[in-house]
C-alpha cells in the first residue's frame, strides 16, 4: 500500500507540537506526517502562507516529481491551507485537503476582540487575520484537481462558547467553518482544542483521502 505524505499545520499560537497526537493517530493509518511550525501569533497570516510556501516547496523537492501531498490543518491552519492554494505554483501537486475547526467565514471572537479590546489585535497580528472582514478577502479555490473537506466541532461546553450565536466547539461556530464548494462536511461532538487529538477525527481525515467522502458512523 502506498504511503501517504500528509503535511499538518497548527493554529492559532501554537506550534507543531499540538499536531503530534494528530500525527502518531495517522501513522497508525499509513501516512507519512510532516509536522511543520508557523508564526501564528504576532504575524498576519499572509507572512505565515509565505513562510509555509517556502517550506512545502522543500518538501516538495524531497519527493518524486508525480507524488503528491495531502495538507491537513486545525483552525487558523486551514486558513492557511486555503491562502497557499491560491497563491502556490505547486498547486498541482496536492492531493485533498482537510479542514478542522476553520473559521472559514470568519471568527467571532476576533471580531469581538477587535471591537472591545482592540489592542490585542494590534498586538496579536494573527488574531486581526481572523476578524470576520478579514478573513472574506480570502477567495475559496476553485480547483477540479483539488478535493476540500471541512470538519467542525459541536460542543460549547468551553466558556467562549456561551459568547457565539448558534452551535459550536467553543471557539468557532459550525456555520463558519462550512462553506458552499466543500467536497464533504462531518460534525463531530469536540470542543475546538480537542478536535484534532481525537482518533474518530483522524479515521475521518484518512477516510477523505482515501475516497473523497467522510464516511460518518451509522
């Protein structure tokens, strides 16, 4: 069977290591992880796709020149992954691509961070990125080549989730992160710092990139 090359990207103010569970649980399905560390907390997210450009090219030389990649990103990670398919002259070289808990429209607390307390988005670049406003001038690919899932969390147990207007996983609300153009959308019952630690998170990622489709539980 061949092996899979998945490349993980992190979110908001953390780093590679909030991907590791993520990793080991897909390795047990036969991927090859590529764990990558991103300035996601005092720079714009137009410098993180920069930086994440240069990185993917690297890996992309290390590889044969028809195998492809995968690209899996929690939060501000898919953020990511969605401004580097619009900009990347490798484009053709990734394969499918998974979402976890994006504010794909947007986030409400950034918005709500920027209206009240509007130093912290002077402060912390990468939350001014994700401000509603902000994040709509990033255009959603359009690529025959390209298969994009989303999945969200559904569980606002966390105190923020109180703050968000309609379900949830305590930092971003399920409407956010759906968007019209998605290949396949799954809901699962996390909170959004848990999301991607968990092993039916991971079964569904290698079940979209083995067949294009989430395969929910019956």
């Amino acid at each position: 069977m061949e092996e899979k090359v998945s490349i993980l990207i992190h979110g908001y103010n953390k780093n590679k290591n909030d991907m590791t569970i993520l990793s080991k649980n897909l390795e047990k399905l036969n991927h090859k992880c590529i764990l990558v560390d991103l300035p996601l907390t005092y720079k714009e997210i137009d410098y993180a796709t920069f930086i994440f450009e240069g990185i993917v090219e690297e890996i992309l030389k290390g590889m044969k020149k028809n195998q492809k990649v995968n690209l899996i990103g929690h939060s501000t990670g898919g953020l990511i992954i969605r401004k580097y398919l619009l900009q990347s002259k490798n484009r053709y070289r990734i394969n499918k691509c998974v979402l976890i808990a994006t504010p794909n429209n947007g986030s409400e607390l950034a918005d709500m961070a920027g209206n009240y307390f509007n130093i912290l988005t002077y402060i912390f670049k990468t939350l001014n990125s994700l401000k509603t406003e902000n994040v709509k001038r990033v255009d959603f690919i359009n690529d025959e080549r390209i298969k994009i899932g989303a999945i969200a969390g559904r569980n606002d147990k966390l105190v923020l989730g109180k703050l968000l207007n309609g379900e949830n996983d305590g930092r971003v609300t399920v409407n956010s992160v759906y968007y019209e153009g998605l290949e396949d959308f799954a809901i699962l019952p996390f909170q959004h710092k848990e999301i991607h630690y968990k092993w039916k998170t991971a079964k569904l990622i290698d079940d979209f990139i083995e067949t294009g489709r989430f395969i929910k539980e019956a």
